[in-house]
C-alpha cells in the first residue's frame, strides 16, 4: 500500500514540475530602455515579450496597449513613434539601455536606431554594461532601472559637486550633456550647453506671422531651406573671439574708486568731499541796491505820499513796496569766493582726494587695477555647406531663393529668453554653468 502511495506522489511531482514549466516559464532576457519613460522588459525564450514593468509615471502613460506575446521589435517601434509626437527636438535623442540574457545589448541598439530612423528621428543609444552591486542597490533606493543608478553613480564619480540625490531629479539629455561637457547647473536649474536656465514663468503665445515646416522667415519672406552638411569650422558673431569650439567676448568696465570720505565721482576718477564754508547771502540780482529781498522775493521800491503808500502797498524802511506773493522777482544766494551753494542760505566747497582702491559692483566681474572684466563663453556655431541649386545664408541656412510659399499666422513667443512649447510660452532665467 505504501508503495503505491510513493509512485502516486512522485507521478504528481512530475505533472507539477512540468505545469510549473509551462505557467511559470523563467524570463530569458531583461532589458531596461531609458527615454523619459522607463521601462524594464521580460522576454521569453521566443525573444517574444513575456512581461513590461513601467518604472515612472511616463512609463505607465505609454503601457494602455497589451504587448505580452508581441516581438520586442514591436515595442520599440511603438516608442519610436510616440517619441516622434512628443519631442520637441527629434535629433539625438538619448536612449539608456542595458541588456541581459539571451538578446544582448547590440542587437536591442540595432532594433532602436532602426524603429526611430523610420519616424525621421535621430536616437544616440548608450549601452550600459557590467552593473554592480551598489549599483543595483541604487536603483532600489531611488526606484529607477539598474543602468539609469549605473549611469548617475558614475556620473556622480566626475562631479563630485553636484549630489546624486540632485542628478536622479534631472532628464537623461541633461545627464548625457553632463557628463560629455563637465558643466553641471544648480539643482533648481537645467543645463543647456553651457548656460543654466530655470523656467520663471508660462504665458500665452501670441499670434504672428510663421513659415510652415522646412521654410525659413527671411526678410518677410518664406524661402524654402535644404539639407546641409557641416564643414567642421566653427565661427563667432558680434565681434567675439573664437576659442576652440568656443566664443569669447570680453566686457570691461570701469571700477567703482574706495573713498575714506565723500563720492567716487567716475568722470574725474577722484573722491569729492563737499566742505561746509559759511552762510551765503540773499541779494536781487537786477538792481541789488535798490531792491528788497523780502520772503524769498525782490521788490521794486516806490516812493512815499504824504508819508503813506497807494492801494495795499506797505511802508518798509521809508519806501513803499507791494507785498502780495506774485509781486517783484525770486531772490538769489551768493556764496563768498566762488563757492558752492548745498543749499538755500549754506555754502561749501569741493576738495578732491584720490581713491583708496577700487571695487566692482557687479560682482560677476573681475577687478585689474582699476577696471572691471568679464569673459562670456557661449558655444561657436558651425558654418555649413550647401548642395547644387541652394545659396548659403547667415553661414548656418542653405536657401532656395527660388521656391516661396505664404506666410502662415501662428503661435509666436516674442521674449528672447523664451522656448516655444505647443501653445505655451516658456520665460526662463539664464546663468553661466558650472564646471565640474
């Protein structure tokens, strides 16, 4: 009896075992995809999808379809095309991936820059490889897939500056310029090349004169622009200096001159102390002899009738004068020996001392004796060159004068420091970024 108890149990092992292989087959390959959604997929040993986790809310967004069973080219080939509507700026769009089991991570890049060149878009994958231990431990801590920890531990290792607490807040362009550049920007700041902004406020667009997609507004006109291929010389606008890759513009100003007393006057570049000397002296400028200065006024003198004066003129001092508020002319004050009047009744006079040093009040500038400086960097533009049938404008436009079309009225955003987003318009603030 006991005997047929054991081969009955073991006959319900082997059905188990083979039921668990095919309900819970064991996942063959895990990728993670990094955009701004996040994404980590399963696939079984078909290569087929067996399962998607959404990492961040993005991620959940884009997973309303299905995808268990479906290739994983699929997949991404739906990303692609998602990417495509909502990316502001199609070219170089960064792709963090990391690949494990039976696909590796150079078959899953293949897969993404196919898919996305299909949508006319321009993706740069970054591979990810050999993750640690401390490094997928991050990824718990913060929540985020193994490569984006790894990335930003290693990243966090070249700016040490900047905390990793601060870089798991920012996008994956941002990390990528990071970490290309050497710049980093505040926390509250997002970096753009080498300059820093920070979004101040939103607006409405206004409605202005736009050319459609590939047209360039020039002159009024909407001119058709080509392709173009770069040259690989970069140039500078507005009188900068061309340094490198980079363009330098010089701004120097005077310094503001230390006085132990009295104002920094610039034009003299001296300090000017104003010294008190005395009391000054009323007088009639038109006939100071004859005249009486009276509250602030001159009046013209008349004389006496039997001893009395005309109408409301008054006697003062023998003469008659007419005292109402509108009679005679304003009085004036003279100060002894060419001095200065501080004001009515005082005097002074100026004494000149030179500075004790010199500061810049705009701290952002350096002091060199007795001047202010600043270099501004920004980055240099490349020159281009076109094909046949195309003219070079502003050395960046390859432009067919030939072929127009009509102005469109559209959204604009007429700040300088402004960024165009659908139907928004973004003012941000701009600072010089940091270098790691």
């Amino acid at each position: 009896m006991k005997k047929k108890v054991w081969i009955g149990l073991g006959i319900l092992l082997v059905v188990g075992c083979i039921i668990c292989l095919f309900v819970f087959k064991k996942d063959k390959s895990t990728i993670s995809i990094d955009i701004n959604p996040s994404f980590i997929v399963s696939l079984n040993e078909e290569r087929n999808i067996q399962k998607i986790k959404p990492i961040n809310e993005d991620a959940k967004e884009f997973l309303k379809k299905n995808y268990k069973n479906n290739s994983i080219k699929s997949f991404i080939k739906d990303i692609a095309k998602k990417v495509g509507e909502t990316y502001q700026d199609p070219t170089d769009i960064p792709i963090l991936i990391h690949a494990e089991g039976i696909i590796s991570s150079k078959e899953i890049s293949k897969i993404i820059e196919e898919a996305f060149i299909e949508e006319n878009l321009s993706a740069e994958v970054i591979i990810v490889d050999d993750i640690s231990k401390e490094e997928k431990a991050l990824a718990k801590k913060y929540k985020v897939t193994d490569a984006k920890a790894a990335y930003i531990s290693r990243l966090g290792k070249e700016n040490k500056e900047i905390s990793i607490d601060s870089l798991m807040k920012k996008e994956l362009k941002e990390l990528k310029n990071m970490k290309e550049t050497g710049f980093y920007c505040p926390e509250e700041y997002t970096l753009d090349g080498d300059r820093c902004i920070k979004e101040t406020r939103k607006e409405k667009t206004k409605l202005g004169e736009i050319c459609p997609n590939e047209y360039s507004l020039i002159d009024g006109v909407c001119y058709y622009e080509g392709h173009h291929e770069n040259t690989g010389n970069y140039f500078c606008r507005d009188g900068a200096t061309l340094v490198g890759e980079n363009c330098e513009i010089i701004a120097s100003m005077n310094a503001k001159g230390i006085c132990s007393s009295g104002e920094y006057r610039e034009e003299l570049n001296q300090c000017v102390d104003r010294v008190e000397i005395g009391e000054g002296v009323e007088y009639c400028r038109i006939t100071p002899g004859e005249d009486l200065v009276y509250n602030g006024r001159c009046l013209g003198r008349k004389p006496t009738i039997n001893g009395g004066c005309l109408g409301s003129d008054v006697v003062i001092d023998g003469w008659c004068y007419d005292t109402s508020p509108t009679s005679g002319y304003e009085s004036e004050w003279l100060c002894p020996d060419g001095s200065l009047m501080k004001e009515p009744g005082k005097c002074y006079k100026e004494e000149f001392t030179a500075p004790t040093g010199y500061e810049c009040e705009d701290k952002s500038f350096t002091l060199s004796g007795d001047k202010c400086t600043k270099t501004d960097t920004n980055k240099a533009e490349m020159s281009v060159t076109c094909e046949e049938g195309y003219t070079l404008y502003d050395q960046t436009h390859c432009i067919d004068f030939n072929k127009t079309t009509e102005i469109e009225i559209g959204d604009t955003c007429p700040y300088p420091s402004s960024r165009l987003v659908g139907n928004s318009c973004i003012i941000y603030e701009e600072i010089p970024a940091l270098k790691g």
